[in-house]
C-alpha cells in the first residue's frame, strides 16, 4: 500500500489535462481510496469496445455493479472494481474532471493488503 498518494490536478475546459487513467495488467477485484480536495471528480471503470476500439464499454457483470462514482471537494470514497478483460484488452478506471469551468484535484492509491 502506497502511504503517501500523490495529489493529481485535472484542468478545466481546454486544459492539458482534464482526466488521469490507471491501466492494469492483471484481473481481479480492486480498491482504490480516492480522496478529492477541490472541485469534482468522476470515477468510471470501462471495458474495450472492440466496435469502437476504445475503452467505452461498461463492463458486464450479473451482480448489480456500480462502474461509476461522484465525487466532491472534502468527500474521499473506497471504490471497489472488478478489472476484467475483453478481447484481449484489460479494463480501464479514468477519473474524469467532471466541472467544466472549474479545475479539480484529488489523490487515488491502491488499496493491497
């Protein structure tokens, strides 16, 4: 377990960088503690699309699943995902700016036991 995450900025609108992704090369169940500090963020776990050739997909699962989450300055969250893998193409979480006037930032580390 990483002590010490890294704060990350998202930009607003026309900015350098306005989403942060985490690849994987294993499946498996996953958590992640994200923290925001300012604005909103949105965290979305995606599979590939073999149609599109991106990562676009929500991934399929017979268990209700919550694949995306809100969240906002002052909330921290653990997030539980279920990386999978499609067509040979492991599955994706980005953390998208969801403002987009306003910048954002947060910290996100893998929970590991």
């Amino acid at each position: 377990m990483k002590t010490n995450p890294e704060k990350i900025f998202l930009t607003k609108l026309f900015g350098n960088k306005r989403l942060h992704t985490l690849h994987f090369n294993k499946t498996g169940t996953r958590y992640f503690h994200i923290k925001v500090f300012d604005g909103t963020v949105q965290a979305i776990h995606n599979s590939y699309s073999l149609d599109t050739r991106n990562w676009l997909d929500n991934p399929k699962h017979t268990k209700p699943y919550q694949s995306q989450h809100i969240l906002k300055a002052g909330e921290e969250k653990i997030i539980k995902y279920e990386i999978g893998k499609v067509h040979g193409q492991h599955d994706k979480v980005f953390v998208i700016n969801h403002h987009l006037f306003k910048s954002a930032s947060f910290s996100i580390r893998e929970i590991t036991d």
